[in-house]
C-alpha cells in the first residue's frame, strides 16, 4: 500500500519553515555591506524593483509548482516531460553541495559561542580567526590534516540537523522552524537595539542608508540587486517546490508568497540598523573614518563584529553569545531545507524510507564536508561556493523560467495559484517569469563566465578554480544525468495528464 504523503501540520508551520530557510547567514552580513557598496539608500531602489520582478514571482511560481505537481524537484518536473527531470536534480544537487560547507560556516559560529565567554579571541580578531582557529595553511594544495577545534562544532550541528529531519516535516522540521525562527527574531531584536543605541552609531546608520543615486545608472547595481533577491530567498534550490509539495490542497499560494520574500527581505533590512550601528560605534570609537571599519562577508561575522564585542561599554560576553547564536539558529533553518531539497528527492525517486534516506544523504554530506574542515578548507569552501552559486543555480533558475514559463506555461500556474490564493495574479506575473528573470540572470551568468575565463577566481592557481570549481559543476551536472536516467521505484505518472494540463 503506497504511503501517505506528509503534509505540514499548519499553516504558520510552512511558512516559518520557507521563513527559515530563506533566512540564513547571508541575511545578517551580506545585505547590509551589499547596500553600503552599492549606493546606500538608493540600491533599495533596484532591490525592491528586483523583490517584486523577480523575488516574489519567482517564490510563488515554485510554491504554486510544487503544489500544483505533488512533488519535489525531480518529481515536478519529470511530470511535465520525462527529460525535463534533470532539471529538477540540478537545483537539488547544488543545495547537496552547498549543504556540504554551509554546515562549517555553522560550525565556525558555534565555536565562537563559546568563545564569547571570556572573549576568547583576544584583541587581534583577524589573526585568531584565521591563525588561532582555522589555521589557514598558506595554499590550498597545502591542505594539512583535520582541524580539531572545528571539526568538534561539525559533528554537533550535524547532529542537531540529523535528528530534526529524520523526524519528518510536521514532527521535525516544523516543529523545530517554530523554536528556532522566534528565538531568531527576539536575538535579532536586541542586537539591533544594542547597535543603534551605542555613540556614533548614526553615522554608521547614515552610511548604510546614505543614498549615492549616480550608482543607480550602474548597470553592475542592478545585476548585484537581482543576484541578492535571488539568493537570498532559496528560490531555484529546490527547496521551497519541496516544502510546497507538502502543503494541503486549499493552501493560499501567493499569500504565502508574498510572506514569505517579505519577511525575509525585511528581516535582512532591519539588521542592516544593527550592524552598521556596530561598525559606526568602532568607528567613532577608534576616531577613524567609517570605510576603515567595514568589511564584508566572512570577515564582518567573525572579524569585525568580535572586535567591535571587545569595545563594547558592558555586557560583551552576552551579547557575544546573543549575536553568535542568533548566526547559528539562522543557519540552521537553512541547512535543514537543503538537506529535505535533496532527500526528499531521493525518497521519491527510490520510494526509500525516510530514514534511510537521510542517513544517507547526511552520511555524504558529512564526508564530503570534512574536506572543509581541513587548514585549507576556507579555500576549498570559496571556490566550491562560487562556482556551484553562479553556474548551477544560476542556470536553474535560468532553466525554471523558461521551462515553466514558456514550454509548460506560466499562465496554468497562475491559474493554479488564483484559484486558491485570495491575491490575484495578473499578466504582468507572466510577464517577469518569461521575461525579466531569465534575461537578467541571462546577462549576470554571461559577466561571470567572462571574468572567470578573463582571469582566475579569487586570485587563486588556474588548477585550483578548475579542478575545485569546475569539478563541482561537473560533478554536479553528471550525478544529475545518472539520477535522472534511473528507473523510478514508486508510480509518480499515476493520472499525470490530469495533474499537469489540469
């Protein structure tokens, strides 16, 4: 007897769930320097243009896809037309792959949970984080042996991650999103109270919003917004046609969708207050121009924050811990959906029970990943990041818009999403499927082949971004076609003209 498909528990489940995993690591750092180098206040502009051409379609095409199919990824799109499949594992593959180091990003702000207790980092941050804790080798083909320190925050996520999705979507991962994202919010709450209430923190709130409106002709601007808004809402993982595959069969689509890209791209707006309410207060502090202060990305977590804890008047090691937990819970709504992206795929495809799917997707993932623990991980972890982001999930998003857009028909979705959403869809949804997103997609993946074969990634050896980089989307591409290529174990085609051209 064929097994009942799970469904979420609630509504307020679901959407914390997609809540989750659209907000991740990224929210807190990346957003904010994003907006500070791209014309402050006025990058908002292309930024919300980008929310509601790309962001929100995009979020709702898929929740209404995999809705609409009863499927992941794989399922989905072989349900359109048997070939289409690979194009369901692609997106899947590369959430595998970016599962395999997120979870060490995690790692890194677990162990500094702990170091916030005493301030363990002391007062050259730069130098612990890169000597003292990962013991960055001098080159990535200096890989040296596993680094202890990390690899002990490697196994404890891994485990927190193993046992909520082993336990399913209603009992596991909703159950864990409904603790995980209100802690994350009351965190995030007071780290921004903290940041705009320290001296010289305006300046630093003026710089995050100070609009510079000549770089709003910068064509660079516009593509960088896009490419935000796209990752940052885990649109094209494959996670949120899962997630919506598990939904009940009168959910409100684009009510959900709307939600969620908003509550994301507000949450990342609101930290931004307090982040740069940090860096304006080291700035004003020290009596050094702003610029000298900020960073971006990996440096401003775990350098430039942990400098700015020790200069902090009181409370340091709370608030520490508050902002390195507050990292940690972010991440994890996220990992967890890469891993269900992936899994869930894999329990359909070989109709394998979840737990064995699991173990086996976290048992890679876990071996895989320990090459990212290594004194050159970081390397490792830079190169595999760019690539599988701008070649695969790029080209899937890419792929989604054209196949469902013009080859399937945006206007069956849209139908499908009207039908049971109290917002209404118009033309102009159709419009940014077919249009918009692929062409500026289109235009930021032809610039990032240019400069990747104009000059080496990250200044690192050609071997390196070849053999790490390209490898990945190789691999990548080939583990899909082998996937896509077996034999289905469980009878998804099962009335499948009525679920597809219904």
């Amino acid at each position: 007897m064929e097994e009942k498909r799970e469904q979420w528990g609630s509504r307020l489940g679901f959407v914390m769930a997609a809540i989750g995993s659209a907000i991740g690591l990224g929210n807190i750092w990346r957003f904010s320097y994003m907006t500070y180098s791209n014309g402050g206040g006025a990058f908002l502009i292309p930024y919300f243009v980008a929310l509601f051409t790309a962001g929100i379609p995009i979020m709702i095409l898929e929740f209404s896809f995999g809705h609409k199919m009863r499927g992941t990824a794989p399922a989905a799109f072989a349900k359109v037309k048997k070939k289409f499949e690979i194009f369901g594992w692609l997106p899947a593959l590369a959430s595998f792959g970016l599962l395999t180091y997120y979870v060490v990003i995690l790692s890194w702000a677990l162990s500094y949970v702990f170091y916030s207790f005493g301030l363990k980092w002391g007062e050259d941050t730069n130098a612990f984080f890169f000597g003292n804790y990962l013991q960055l080798s001098d080159g990535i083909w200096n890989i040296g042996g596993i680094n202890t320190a990390v690899f002990i925050s490697f196994i404890l996520i891994w485990a927190i991650n193993y046992f909520v999705t082993i336990r399913g979507i209603a009992e596991g991962i909703e159950k864990a999103c409904k603790v995980f994202m209100p802690v994350l919010f009351i965190l995030s709450v007071i780290i921004v109270i903290r940041g705009i209430t320290l001296p010289g923190a305006i300046e630093g709130i003026n710089w995050y919003l100070k609009p510079d409106f000549s770089k709003i002709w910068n064509p660079k601007v516009w593509i960088d917004a896009y490419g935000q808004i796209f990752f940052t809402l885990s649109v094209a993982f494959a996670v949120m046609i899962a997630y919506s595959s598990y939904l009940p069969k009168d959910s409100d689509l684009s009510n959900n969708g709307f939600i969620t890209a908003l509550a994301n791209c507000g949450y990342s707006f609101f930290m931004g207050f307090g982040t740069f309410g940090i860096l304006g207060y080291m700035a004003h502090t020290q009596n050094v121009p702003f610029e000298e202060v900020v960073s971006q990305s990996i440096g401003l977590a775990f350098v430039t924050i942990p400098k700015a804890i020790n200069m902090l008047p009181g409370a340091n090691t709370l608030f520490g811990v508050i902002f390195f937990v507050a990292l940690v819970f972010a991440g994890l709504s996220s990992s967890i959906s890469l891993i269900e992206a992936f899994a869930s795929g894999i329990i359909e495809k070989y109709n394998m029970p979840r737990k064995k799917a699991i173990n086996l997707v976290c048992g890679i993932a876990f071996i895989i990943g320990l090459i990212f623990v290594t004194k050159a991980g970081l390397y490792f972890l830079d190169i595999a990041d760019h690539f599988l982001a701008n070649y695969i999930i790029t080209a899937a998003g890419i792929i989604e818009c054209i196949v469902l857009g013009y080859i399937y028909g945006a206007h069956k979705l849209r139908e499908h999403a009207n039908a049971v959403s109290e917002v209404m869809l118009g033309s102009w949804w159709d419009f940014c499927i077919k249009v918009v997103t692929p062409v500026v997609l289109g235009i930021s993946y032809i610039l990032n082949i240019k400069a990747d074969f104009t000059q080496s990634y990250g200044g690192y050896p050609w071997s390196a971004n070849f053999i790490v980089g390209w490898g990945a989307v190789i691999a990548t591409i080939i583990v899909g076609i082998m996937l896509s290529s077996s034999k289905w174990k469980k009878d998804i085609f099962v009335d499948v003209n009525k679920e597809v051209q219904g």
